[in-house]
C-alpha cells in the first residue's frame, strides 16, 4: 500500500484490511482527531490534521462507493459525492464516546451517495420537504395496500402520515416531476419505437402549405355557413359533390355552382392581396 503525500505529512494507504495495518490506521485517527479537538492546537495544526483524516479514509470512501457503481453515474463522480460524506463526518465525529471512526462514518459516505441518486432522479427542482413526503407516501401507500385490501384514499394517507390532506395531494403532484423520460430512451424490444430524439426534426410534408392556409384562413371566415360547409365536406373530409348534395339537402348541379363561386371568390381576394 502507498502513501498519499499531505505536505508535511505522510499518511498512510487505508487499502490494506490486514489487521496490522487496521490498528495502525486506528492508532493515526485517533491522534489526528486528538489534535482536531485540542484547545491548545493551532489552526493550521487543526487544518492540516483534519485534511490528514480526509486523505485517510479516502479508500473508505471508495469501497462505499463501489456498491453504486452501473448505475448510469462515473465511479469517479461518486467518490467526489462519497467524499463530501467523509468530510461531514470528520467535522462530527466525537472520539470521547468510544465508537469507531469508519463505522461512524460509512453510514454518512453512503448516504450522502444515495441523496446524490435521489436527487438526480428529480427533472424539476423540488423541496427536500416534498421529496421525503413523496417517499412516506410511497411507503405509506404499500402498507395500507396490502392491510386494506385496496389503494388508499388520500384522507387515510393523510391519517396515517399524521400531516393534512393538502399535504398528501401536494406530495403526490410532486412525484410528477419525478424521473422524467430521457428524449433518448426508447423501446428495446425489436419492434419497438423509436426514440423521441430520433424523431424529432423530420420534415414535414405539409410544411410548405402554411403560408397558403395562414392567407386564406380570415377569407374563409368572410363565407356564408353554408360555402363554408361545402368547402369542409370537400376538402377535408374528402367527400364528393354528389355526396355533398345528399348531406346538405341540395341538387349535385347546385353545389357545383356553389363550389365554382366560392373558389373564384377565394381566388380573386388572394391574388388581390
């Protein structure tokens, strides 16, 4: 095992479990964080021997971090997050009351690392208050489940969580910013679709037929109800005259005339403009 040079100081590698070196590991905290909480120590002594510590366990650290690893986040970006654990752990360890330093601070490194998940898991920002409400609910709503026979009502949540139902409703709505759906994700069965990203930016056919729809649309609104009708049936419902003739009541001659009129009206207000 190797040394992690610290300036002045040289600590030594936590890698190695052999119980040798476990007691030598135990023997260094305990006077590093002699020093950490001495009165007569100087701050840069302070400084340096809580830096020490950090370096310390950094292989604590790793190992923590390892049980999360294939988990869509880099190892090394997880021993970043593990480490902000370690530091909150030096900074709150009490040696006086006799328990050991790593099995204080592993509890603290690993959840540290799975506030990390849960909050990447949010799309949207929300409080750390709905965020663990969410998680009661979801708990909460198992238990009842599986006592009651059927999904809980909100009032019965809100009972058993011991908070209003307001309350309950507010943390349920909140999980809807939960974990939303990559634009990569897709189906990843054969047959499946394609992902929302791959279909984004494909060319519309109609495209080029907006402007000329945009131009006629205040025109069509300037028609009597019954061309405007005609001009429905036909055009966007496909129908022929002699069916258009049989809906409206009217002779197949007749709405040909009509159509023949309402087209040169539009015609003549286009080329106009």
């Amino acid at each position: 095992m190797g040394l992690h040079d610290t300036g002045d100081s040289a600590v030594e590698d936590v890698g190695d479990e052999t119980p040798s070196n476990l007691e030598r590991v135990r023997a260094q905290s305990a006077e590093l964080f002699s020093t950490l909480h001495d009165p007569g120590s100087s701050e840069a002594e302070r400084g340096q021997a809580r830096h020490d510590l950090v370096h310390l366990h950094l292989p604590l650290v790793e190992h923590c971090a390892r049980r999360f690893r294939n988990r869509g986040e880099p190892f090394e970006d997880l021993v970043q997050v593990g480490t902000i654990g370690l530091i909150k752990a030096v900074d709150r360890f009490e040696p006086e009351r006799g328990l050991e330093f790593s099995t204080y601070a592993t509890p603290t490194v690993i959840g540290e690392v799975k506030r990390y998940f849960r909050d990447k898991g949010w799309a949207i920002r929300v409080p750390r208050r709905l965020q663990e409400l969410r998680m009661q609910i979801s708990t909460s709503t198992q238990e009842l489940t599986h006592q009651l026979g059927r999904s809980p009502t909100p009032r019965e949540l809100a009972d058993a969580l011991g908070c209003s139902v307001e309350e309950v409703m507010e943390g349920i709505e909140s999980s809807h910013a939960y974990a939303t759906l990559s634009l990569d994700a897709s189906n990843d069965s054969e047959d499946g679709a394609p992902s929302m990203l791959a279909m984004l930016g494909a060319e519309d056919s109609h495209i080029e037929h907006i402007e000329i729809r945009e131009s006629i649309r205040p025109m069509l609104e300037g028609l009597g109800e019954r061309e405007k009708r005609i001009l429905l049936l036909r055009f966007f419902k496909n129908m022929t005259q002699s069916q258009i003739a049989e809906e409206i009541g009217v002779s197949q001659m007749h709405v040909s005339r009509l159509l023949t009129r309402t087209l040169g009206q539009l015609r003549e207000s286009l080329e106009s403009d």
